[in-house]
C-alpha cells in the first residue's frame, strides 16, 4: 500500500455540528518501518494519551468504535488487501445535509 517512507491518504470526515467537539479529520497510513524512534516508548505520555498500546487491525475492529472510525479502518483493511481506492472517501457534515464523496 504504501513504499518505506511515505503517507498515503486514505479519508476524510468532518463531525456533525452540533457535537461537543467536531472535527475536520484527515487519515494517513503510513509503512511501520518508517516509524523512527521506540515504537514501543509511550512513558512520557499523560493524561488521556496515558495508556497507549498497539493492537492489530483486526483487534482495532473488533473494538466499540465510532461509527466513521469503523468506516476509516474497514477502507484500510480493503487497501491493506489490495483493492484500489477510486478516490479518497469524504463524509462531509458540515451542513444541514451529510454527503459522502470520493476527492480526486
């Protein structure tokens, strides 16, 4: 899916309004390798970050998710097979209507 060293995107979603928080969220995938520094080292994290852990794709889908971040993580597992991506995915709620697109 993607070579050492590089980012692929691969969705998009913005909240609902509305919401407590909202978000304009953009997903990367990313090859393990290129991580650098102790992918294990999450000592310094706090607070809501404090209990940081890797788990595999299909542990992370079998999780309570949010809604949008089912659908992030089953388009990964489809690119992650090998199926192509017409696009990247776009859930839109920004307005009084959510829309769904594919982005150029």
């Amino acid at each position: 899916v993607t070579t050492p060293g590089t980012l692929r995107f691969v969705f998009r979603a913005i909240t609902p309004p509305g919401r407590s928080r909202r978000f304009d969220a953009r997903f990367f995938l990313a090859d393990a390798s290129a991580v650098q520094g102790d992918t294990e080292g999450f000592t310094a994290a706090s607070t809501e970050l404090s209990h940081l852990h890797w788990i595999g794709l299909a542990q992370a889908r079998a999780l309570d998710l949010p809604f949008i971040t089912e659908v992030v993580l089953a388009e990964v597992t489809a690119l992650l097979a090998g199926h192509p991506q017409p696009g990247v995915p776009f859930f839109d709620n920004s307005g009084p209507v959510p829309t769904f697109r594919r982005l150029d």
